[in-house]
C-alpha cells in the first residue's frame, strides 16, 4: 500500500503566534493515494492539504496579526449613499452591537430583535440632555447572531439623512467603548473595510463566492437583463450544483483510491474492468455538463459586460442615420458627402433590456472611380484613399471582427461593394452573428420587388435567412409610400424587434439532455438558466477543471484500448491488473498505464470546482478516507 503523509497543524497552534519549526510539534495523519517526496525544511504546512475550517481560522489570525481584522472587532459603516438624503442608514456588526446601542441610547431597553423602535440618539459617556442630542428620532433594528447577513450581531440605525447628522453619529460610534462606561467591553471599534461586511459573511458561511459575485453584479446592474441575471445567482443553487460536481468527482476518486490500495486483498463488487468502466462514464457525463456550464456562463457575460454591435457598410450607406435612430438623439454627425466617420464611435444604449455597446464606424470600399454625378462633374474622378480614410477602414474591419453581432447596413440603391462583401463572409465564416439592414427603401420605385431581389442575393452571397434581413428607411419620405408602415416609419421599430431578437438566442441558457444525477427525467431548464450567471472567474476554473477531465479520460481511454488489444487475456486476472496498475509500468501492448496519475486528474478537478465556492481544497483527508474504506 502506498501512503502519503500529511503534516498539518493541530488547531493549538492556531492561536499561537510563532511559527512551526519543527515535526515534533506536529501531528502526522495517513492519508491513501499519492505519493509525495520529503518536503522542504520551509514547507512542513502545506497549504493546499488543509481543510478549509483551517484555512479560515488562520485567515482570522493572520487578519488579526495586522490588526485589520479579528471575530472580537466591531465595525460599522454608512449603508447608503452619502450626500443628503431623507433616511440614511448606519450598519454595525460585532460583538459590541449591544453595547453601542446601550451608549446612543442610554436607560432604553434593549429592542426586540427584528422589531424597529424610535429612539433618540445621545452623545457616549455624557448625561441625556437636549445639548447632547444627535439625532431627535431615529429607528433602531437589532439582529442577534447567527441568523444574520454576516454571522455576527447586527445593529442598524435608521437616521436622518442630512450630512450634519450622520457625521455626528458616525463620529460618535467608535466612541463607544467600554473603558468609561462601565459596560462590558465589546473589543475593538473600528469603521469597516471595502466589502468586509460581505467577507465577514463568507467567512461566518452565510454565503458563499457565487453569491458574492452576483451580489456585485445586482449592485452595478443597470439593464433589466443585468439585473435578472444577478438574481440568478445570488440564490445557493449554483453553489449547490458546484458542490454535487466536486461530490461526485470525490467519490469516482475514492473508488479508484480504494482499487490501488485494496485490490489485493479485499473483494470487490464489481471487477477492476467494470469499476473503471463505470468511473468513466460518470465522468464523460460530468464533463458533458461541465462544458453546458462553462458555454452559458460566456453567454451570460453578453448579458454583463454588455453586447457589442458593429455597423458595417460602404460610404454613405446610412450607418450614423441608422445609429441615431436607435439610440434616439444625434450621436454621430450625418451628411450628404460620403466618409463622413473616419474613426469608431462608440455608444452604449439599453435596447429592450440588453446592454447594448453600438460601434459606428468607416465605411468600407476600394479606390477606383466614383459616378459623375457624385463627383459633380462631367467627366467622373479618381477616387483615391488616403491615409487617414485607409486608417479608418483598418479599424472598422477590426472592429468588426471582434463584434458579437454585425449589422451590414446596404444602400437599397446601390450595389454590394465587394469590400463590404469579403468583411462580412469573414465575419459569417468566423461565427459572428450577422443582421443585414437595407436602407433608403423609399428611393426604391416598387419595394415589393426589390425586397424579393435583395433577399435572394444576401442569401446566395451570405447564406443570411430571411429572418434577419430588415428592410428600413432611416429618414421619413416627404411623399407617402403604400409599402411603408405607417404606424411604424421606416420600419425601425420592426428592425430593433429583429435585433433584439437576435440578442435573446445569443443569450438563452443552453440546455443538455440529461442530468449526471438523474438520467431518467429531463433536466430542469430553470436550473441551466442560473448557469448564465456564473462569472468569468468561476468560467476560468471550469475550464480548468476540463482540462483535468480530459486528462483523466485520456488516461483510462489508453488502458481500454490497451486491454482490447490484448483482449486474448483475463482482464479480471488480479495479477495483469497488478501490472497495469503499477506506476511507471508498460503494459504488454507498450502502452504506459498509472491509475495513480488518473486519480490526481480527478483530484485536481475537484479542487477546480472546490475554489468555485471558496469551500477550500478537494482533497480532504477525512472525506476521501470515508469513501475508501466504504468501498
């Protein structure tokens, strides 16, 4: 059997502030599995095999060390925004709540939790006086631990909102402490760090980082996507779905553990082959999963950071026309005389509840030879680019390329110009979604007809269905037009319909055809929607977590077909599985086979998933020994 020692320290020493020198003083526990090398003379601890209820004792001591934070400190901060207001709110958590409460509001009984009381505020340590007063009438909510926002005692004081009053009262707390009022002291007061309300609710387990996360985002949600999309995450589900992955990654690890170590001499349910098997089919279903999971989480960030839309057209075509009609003012400048935009310009509009980043940019064309009648002359003129034109249209196709949705805006007079036609097959070929807007309608003699020859060619030269093709008129025609809605001018409002329907396909959950935890029902779709709210630090660590899955099934895939090839042998046979599980050891197929190194994968995707939610490393020693010895 091989074994790994572990060396942590004992939860003593926690408290004590000198560092760990030597192995004497520790404790050593055996845990299965890997084998590890004598570690350095500075690494007797280590980090990475602690279970988080360490982890987070230490962060509390080592807080403390720097006197920034520890469980015996107080701290109190203004809630709401400063500047003056009808109500402003002052939070308080930590151990001297009470006492506070018991310096503002002197002989005043304590207030029943989670009922609101009017009381009025006093300066500390001085008699109630009208002299003395802070504030003449002020609600106080009092919430005793552990059933609150962080864990620890909550007092909140509910003040008017004028600057004068809440400097006095927040001056006044850190007053408030026990060395001459008698009270028993509370520790340390102290106005709070940025986001240590919410660390302290991580901390004390009242939440956990998704939720943290999504809290972020309903704080600076502008759109009412945004804001859906927060709500979406600050529920536990999330977490909930990370922690039964990182589960089951435990228990598939736990069964290839107890195949190294007890093969030899316990009896098994099932054989090597079989659990193996078995192993990598939950795997190969996780992993499936993982990467719905990993896909939705980029498509709610569309949903965070807003979509990028560019206009891409030839001079002229009506680009900024089309952009002031969206974003219903003057954005960008319109004028008869083409390549009026040089450079991009960027706006950002809510359309329908989506952020929207709108890019208007140069048009694109060649040098050659413009009409007459565009010229203003009779005999036509070369038109040549020049060097700040030809910057422009370098980065219109830059920007172009790196847009979520593209919006060709065609003059319905003119033909394609074959710049335009190359960008936008660019674009088709490399994945972005590609809206096509033919503009300037009403200059066209009969419509119907030309609407039919438009879509056959956007269709034959993009491959673009019908569905995304619009038909508008950014500029109202001085003459009625039969073919021209006229409930909806230039057809705009049908266009913006269009678009955002576009926004809605590129942004819906994607959802898969099973669940790893329950193969006989289809999955619940409003669970895969809480996916679009995973953030991209949780997208980076899924996609970690992949890269140790497909090692993992590289590693059993080349055992399966090893033992294939020699299917002429007993797989069952204990002595072949000795062989080919031993670390380092060629099989008779010469292929390199470690179970070892298989579980390591799947440890190193729990621990993956196990950062996900700050629950800490997967590797706990307890639970991996509870699976083991189960099997």
């Amino acid at each position: 059997m091989r074994v790994l020692l572990r060396i942590s320290r004992p939860s003593s020493l926690l408290s004590s502030h000198p560092p760990l020198q030597t192995p004497s003083s520790t404790s050593i526990r055996l845990a299965i599995g890997r084998t590890l090398g004598a570690p350095p003379s500075n690494a007797l601890i280590s980090p990475i095999s602690r279970p988080l209820s360490l982890h987070r004792r230490e962060f509390h001591h080592r807080e403390n060390a720097n006197g920034i934070y520890s469980q015996d400190t107080t701290i109190y901060a203004l809630s709401t925004a400063p500047g003056k207001a009808a109500i402003a709110i002052v939070r308080i958590s930590g151990p001297a709540c009470i006492q506070i409460y018991q310096c503002l509001c002197p002989l005043k009984p304590l207030p029943t939790p989670r009922h609101a009381f009017l009381r009025r505020l006093y300066t500390p340590h001085l008699p109630p006086s009208p002299s003395t007063v802070l504030d003449s009438g002020a609600l106080i909510l009092y919430f005793p631990s552990p059933n609150t926002v962080t864990g620890e005692d909550i007092l909140e004081l509910h003040i008017h909102g004028g600057p004068a009053i809440v400097r006095a009262v927040l001056e006044a707390i850190p007053q408030c402490t026990a060395s001459t009022s008698g009270l028993v002291s509370g520790g340390r007061i102290r106005y709070a760090e940025p986001g240590e309300f919410t660390r302290r609710a991580f901390s004390n387990g009242r939440m956990d980082l998704p939720q943290i996360e999504a809290l972020g985002d309903g704080l600076s949600a502008s759109t009412e996507q945004q804001r859906q999309l927060s709500v979406r995450g600050t529920t536990s589900s999330l977490a909930s779905r990370y922690e039964s992955w990182r589960m089951l990654l435990l228990h598939a690890r736990g069964e290839l553990e107890a195949l190294i170590d007890f093969s030899e001499d316990q009896h098994f349910d099932e054989s090597p082959a079989m659990l193996c098997a078995s192993v990598e089919k939950q795997i190969r279903k996780l992993r499936t999963l993982i990467e719905f999971h990993r896909t939705n989480a980029l498509r709610g960030e569309l949903l965070r950071s807003g979509i990028s839309v560019a206009l891409l057209g030839a001079p002229n075509a009506g680009k900024s026309s089309l952009l002031n009609r969206i974003v219903g003012r003057e954005a960008a400048i319109v004028s008869q005389e083409a390549g009026t935009t040089r450079d991009v310009v960027e706006v950002g509009v809510d359309l329908g509840g989506w952020l929207v980043r709108i890019g208007d940019m140069a048009g694109l064309r060649k040098a050659g030879v413009i009409s007459a009648a565009k010229a203003g002359s009779v005999t036509g003129l070369a038109d040549a680019i020049g060097a700040v034109e030809q910057e422009g249209i370098k980065r219109a196709k830059q920007r172009a390329f790196e847009s979520d949705v593209l919006i060709l805006v065609q003059d319905a007079s003119a033909d394609l110009d074959t710049e335009v036609t190359t960008t936008v097959r660019q674009c088709v070929n490399s994945g972005i979604n590609v809206v096509v807007a033919i503009n300037k309608i009403d200059k066209l003699p009969s419509i119907s007809t030309s609407k039919s020859n438009w879509e056959e060619t956007i269709q034959s030269t993009f491959g673009i269905g019908s569905d995304r093709i619009f038909f508008i008129a950014c500029k109202p025609s001085p003459t009625p037009n039969a073919d021209l809605s006229t409930t909806d001018p230039g057809n705009i409002q049908a266009f913006l319909q269009g678009l955002i329907k576009t926004f809605k396909s590129m942004t819906s959950a994607l959802i898969p055809d099973f669940d790893v935890s329950n193969t006989t029902t289809p999955p619940d779709p409003s669970i895969w929607q809480e996916s679009l709210g995973a953030t991209e630090r949780q997208r980076v660590l899924l996609s970690e977590c992949l890269d140790h899955l497909d090692t993992f099934l590289a590693l059993v895939s080349a055992q399966r077909s090893t033992s294939l090839h020699h299917k002429t042998h007993n797989l069952e046979d204990d002595s072949l599985w000795e062989r080919k599980l031993n670390v380092g050891t060629e099989t008779e197929g010469g292929e390199e086979i470690d179970i070892v190194v298989a579980a390591e994968s799947l440890r190193a995707a729990a621990d993956s998933i196990a950062r996900i939610t700050g629950r800490g490393e997967a590797g706990d020693v307890e639970q991996v020994l509870g699976i083991v010895f189960e099997k």
